[in-house]
C-alpha cells in the first residue's frame, strides 16, 4: 500500500483480521448449490435471488462503474451511497479524541457530523466570499494540515460544493493535495461532477490518481442516474491495495442489495447511459434557464452561480417563502440561518412544470 495512505490509516486497522464471510468464499453463481450461509431455501418473493446473500462487492458492478468514471474495477470501493464512504473514510483515518479533519463552510454538513460521531476535531477553514461567489482559502487549508497539535488526517472538498452550487479550481485542488501528500488525505466529494463542464477532476487530469496517491475520490448513482433511493455509491483511488485493505477489513459483511445492484447495472448499461445524459442536459438548461428567470423575479436578491444540479439563490424573506411555499406542496432546502448564507434558500431543479410553479409562487408572494 502506498505510504501517503498507509502511514494516515489508525494502526490498529493495519493489524485486525477482517471478516470472512460466507458470501466472501466463493463467486455466486446459478450453477452452483450454495449451503455456506445459513440462508433459507424457500423464499417468498417473485425474485428468488432475495433469499440469498448479495456479493458484497460485485465485479459486474465494479466493472460498470469503472466504465461510467473512466478508471480500473480495482481502484473502486463500492458504497452504500457516497455517505457511508465518508463515514467508512472518516473511521479509517480519524484516531477518536486525537485527529481532526477540515472542512470548508458551507459545504455538506455530514463531514463534521461523522467527524464530531466519530470523536474527532472539526477545524473549519470558510471558503472566501469574493465577488459574489465561493472560493477555496487554499494557503489556510494547507496551513491548517501542518499545525502539529491538530493532527489532521482528512481534508473535505465538495466539488461542485453544496450548498453553494460553484465549483473549485482542479488545479487548486491538485495543489491542495500535493501539498499535503504525507500529511493528510484529501476527500475529494464529486457528487455533482456530471453537472459540470469540466466533469470529473480524473478527466481534466487522467493521471491525477497515480501522481495524488493521498486523493480519494467520492461518486454516488443519487443525482446524475436518479437513483437516489438505492443508495449506491462508491469511492475512488490509485492505490488497489487500499481498497483490497477496505474491502477486507472495514466495509460492511453485505452492504450492497440484491435490488439496488441490479438497478445500478441498469442505469449504467449501454442502453440506459445515453438517457441519464440526455436528461442532465436537460437539468442543465432547466438550470440556466431559472437562473435568468430569478434574476427579474420579485424579492430576489442574488443568485449563485451553480454547476450542480440545484441553484443558491439570496433573497428578502427567505424563510417566509420557504414556509408560504411548503403550504403550497411545493418544499425548497432553507439555508436562512446559517451565517455564510443568510437569507438563502436552496432550489433543486426539477422539471419544467415544477421549475414554473416556483417562478409562479415567487411572483405572487
């Protein structure tokens, strides 16, 4: 394993012998009779599959995703959503009562929750509000890793960030990461990555994994395949040999369902991929298009440039219209009481009907 993870893993992981389970011992297969696992014979529902233990980390999957991102199975660990990865991650790297983890506010809220349940230090370095918008405070973050009496072993970087919408600079985050190589791990969450121009920092920079050895990449199926309610997700990295070490001794026995790999490999084949691009084109224009409607609608005060799939808009009375609009059936995300976001709501692109009764509600409050 390469030492820039290695040397950041809590030791006592380095030395656990992990689990083995039934499901661990053989490949699944319909050719075979599988009397392993403690499992009942007789199931009860229209799909016979469900009576059986998942794969915990399947390779038709892994080989799905590999494609979808552009890098190898072996540099994949698959996730029940890119939550648990942050908390598998969070208790990998964080000795409870000693190592701390930054984050950049606003930005995602569950890395200081799992930080804080797992008993580490959250140090917050803000993002810089410059002209109009969000920006890394990159001298601070690195600066931050180096204080020897924080210990910090995880840094967060949310790209496209949320809630802001805005994107950072792959070469400063690339700068953020090398300079910290040997000190900290860098979180790289792209949950939004799709929605953007630029797309995934492993595009723009195709040997970003094997020149970053301390960079982890985060991705999740939730918004660009709509595929929110099976949880799947994953993380990324150049190093096989630590997801061989999370694979073995830190995920979860069975962690992947029946249901929810198959789903995956559905909206990941050859036939369904062409579709969830074409419909985050749509989300883009949608996107660009309630951009330039909010500009002239009442009460509105700024709106944040996003290449997520969801817009940060500042405007009078915000938690008024949050309100006034969920008794009309119609719920925003209220960021109104948060000090860098005063008087912001977040607006999740919909469809065009549902994007036009916003609008409608905007110009009647």
């Amino acid at each position: 394993m390469n030492p820039a993870l290695k040397n950041l893993i809590r030791h006592h992981y380095l030395d656990l012998e992990g689990y083995v389970s039934a499901g661990m011992e053989s490949i699944k297969s319909a050719d075979k009779i599988f009397m392993n696992a403690n499992e009942n014979p007789y199931p009860l529902t229209p799909e016979p599959l469900y009576s059986r233990y998942p794969e915990p980390q399947p390779a038709k999957l892994a080989a799905a995703y590999a494609s979808a991102y552009n890098v190898e199975p072996t540099q994949i660990a698959m996730t029940r959503g890119a939550d648990e990865a942050i908390a598998i991650l969070t208790r990998i790297f964080c000795e409870p009562h000693k190592d701390a983890v930054i984050i950049s506010s606003p930005t995602f809220g569950i890395y200081g929750v799992d930080a804080l349940a797992n008993a580490a230090r959250l140090i917050d370095v803000p993002l810089i509000h410059k002209n109009k918008t969000f920006i890394l405070d990159k001298a601070s973050i690195i600066k931050a890793a180096y204080n020897q009496t924080t210990h910090v072993k995880m840094i967060y970087i949310c790209s496209p960030n949320n809630p802001t919408g805005g994107s950072f600079s792959h070469a400063d985050i690339l700068e953020i990461a090398r300079e910290t190589n040997g000190q900290s791990v860098v979180i790289l969450d792209e949950t939004y990555a799709e929605f953007t121009q630029d797309g995934s920092i492993i595009d723009t920079t195709p040997d970003v994994l094997e020149s970053t050895p301390n960079l982890i990449i985060l991705r999740t199926l939730s918004k660009s395949y709509a595929l929110a309610g099976c949880r799947m997700g994953c993380f990324i990295t150049g190093d096989p040999k630590f997801i061989e070490f999370t694979r073995t001794k830190v995920l979860e026995t069975y962690p992947l369902p029946h249901a929810s790999v198959n789903a995956a490999l559905y909206v990941l084949s050859d036939k369904i991929r062409p579709i969830a691009h074409a419909n985050i084109q749509k989300i883009i224009l949608e996107r660009q298009r309630m951009a330039s409607a909010l500009k002239s609608a009442p009460n509105i005060t700024h709106i944040y440039d996003s290449d997520a799939n969801f817009l940060l808009v500042g405007m009078q009375n915000a938690s008024a219209f949050i309100k006034h609009a969920s008794t009309q059936n119609i719920i925003l995300r209220d960021f109104s009481n948060k000090p860098a976001t005063a008087n912001c709501i977040r607006i999740t692109i919909g469809t065009p009907e549902q994007n036009d009764k916003v609008l409608e509600l905007l110009e009647r409050f």
